[in-house]
C-alpha cells in the first residue's frame, strides 16, 4: 500500500461521531490525505418521527457546517469536502465508499433498540464494504497514551494479508510499533480431553508462530526501520485474546472476507465479537 488518497466519513452530528471524525482528521492530516464528510438523510426514520424534509436538509446542512468547522479548527489546510444523500445509511455509505480509501464511522452499537436488534451500523457497513471500515469507539480519548499497532492474524492467511498490509502501513504513517497476534486454542473441556487421550496442542501453537515469524521477517526485510514483533496466544476465545492484547493500542486491524450475502450472514465470530465490545479504534479490513 502506497497512500491513503481519500477517507470517507459518516457523519450524523453526534458526540460519538465527532470522536470518528477527529480520528479520520488526524489521519487525514498525518498521510495527505482528502477527507470527504457523508451525511445520510434515512426516509424511513423521518417518516417515522414526522419531519418535514425541508427542515430537514437545512439541519444536515448546519450538522455539515458545524463539522468543516471543527475540522478546520485544528487542521485548517487540510483538503476536505461535505455532502449528504437520500437513503438507507449503511447502503448510502457502503455504495460511496467505492471512491475511497477508507470509511471512518463512530460506534453506534446499542444506541437504540433498532440497532440492538439490526446490528451496529458500523457491522454492518464492515461486512459489506469494499474498503477498510474503521469503527471508533464512543469514549475513544483523542489524548491518552494509546501506543502500537496490533493486526489480528487468523489461521487463514488470504484473509489476513490486506490487514497486514495496512497495519504496516499505519505503523509507518503514525510511527508506532506493529505488534501481530494469533490466537489459538480449544474450549478448555475439550482442551483437557485432547491432552489425556495424549493430544496435547503445543504443535497447533507452534505451527501458529511460526506462521508469524514468517510474516515478521518478511515485514522486517522490507521495512527495516518498522519495530514489528509476533505473538501466538493459547486461549479459548480469539475474541478475549485479541481484545486484552489491544486494550491498550491505537489501532486493532481485522480482516474479512465477508462480502456475500451468505458470509455477511456467518460473519466471523471474532470480529463480530470485537466490534459488539468495541474498546479501540479497530478497522475491518476486506481481503479483496
């Protein structure tokens, strides 16, 4: 990946997606990047709660103006332009993300009791885009001391390649340390049984690091100023795993390839799980 041309971000005038838009400016910034805001006007819920549509497009426009101007507050060069549509959200920002390098969204997990039965938008938007979706959590901290990269790396290796390529690339642009983890392992029942019928798992372990001791050498032979590290972790649930590996970081990559209908319907558990307890910045990367 050379650059980060274009960054899509939805906007709806909320506090948590203010916290989305200051992170996809701070990129923005620190790459050269074009930062392009999307509002999305859904007919359904306006019709629902009575509004007139007039009224309407003039508070998008002020939730549109009010977000250049936070913007240009700290970054007031940066290249940047707003529009809204008509439609459903996550079709509208799935469909205009094909002219983009990356969708940036605030969570909006549990934020009402639609989307605790629909799904989060930003799962939604993940599984079907076609670009890097990164989700931000609500009480994301623009200034705590959030350090390195960290790209969950699963058993399939296609899956993981373009969250690997990006995350070797964010780690450049923002100079932190990439970090690649695997989690591995049974549920601990099961565990327990493989070992006394004379199993053991060591050799799932090591298979899993050496695995990553391939992909680290190859980062380091290509990026030899890059601090880059891999690390196999047994546990029961990648999920857990991965999310006390990150707690601390400034970004967590995935990767999918949930784009048909039939993966988005048998989306990975891992991801789905990541996203549904959000703590970090996480992107979702598509493997095509």
């Amino acid at each position: 990946m050379e650059t980060l041309e274009s960054i899509l971000v939805g906007i709806d005038g909320s506090e948590r997606g203010k916290k989305a838009l200051k992170w996809a400016a701070r990129l923005a910034n620190r790459e050269g990047a074009h930062l392009t805001l999307l509002a999305v006007i859904d007919p359904a819920s306006n019709e629902l709660v009575g509004s007139d549509h007039r009224v309407l497009r003039e508070a998008v426009e002020n939730v549109l103006g009010e977000a250049q101007e936070f913007v240009r507050g700290d970054y007031p060069e940066l290249a940047m332009d707003a529009s809204y549509v008509s439609g459903d959200i996550v079709e509208a920002l799935v469909g205009a993300a094909e002219s983009h390098d990356m969708i940036v969204m605030g969570s909006h997990h549990g934020a009402s009791v639609a989307e605790r039965v629909w799904g989060a938008k930003g799962l939604r938007v993940s599984v079907s885009a076609s670009v890097p979706t990164v989700v931000v959590p609500a009480d994301w901290d623009p200034y705590n001391e959030a350090k390195g990269i960290v790209v969950g790396v699963g058993p399939q290796d296609e899956v993981s390649d373009k969250a690997v390529e990006l995350g070797v690339h964010l780690a450049k642009v923002l100079e932190e340390p990439l970090e690649l983890i695997s989690s591995w392992g049974i549920p601990t029942l099961l565990s327990r049984s493989a070992e006394f019928m004379g199993g053991g798992l060591a050799p799932v372990g090591e298979s899993f690091q050496r695995n990553l001791d391939a992909r680290v050498a190859a980062i380091r032979a290509a990026e030899p100023a890059l601090e880059v590290e891999g690390h196999s972790i047994e546990a029961p649930s990648p999920t857990q795993a991965l999310m006390q590996r990150s707690k601390d970081c400034r970004v967590l990559l995935l990767g999918t390839h949930a784009r048909s209908a039939v993966s988005r319907a048998l989306f990975g558990s891992t991801t789905c799980g990541v996203l549904a307890h959000l703590q970090v910045p996480t992107a979702v990367v598509p493997m095509e």
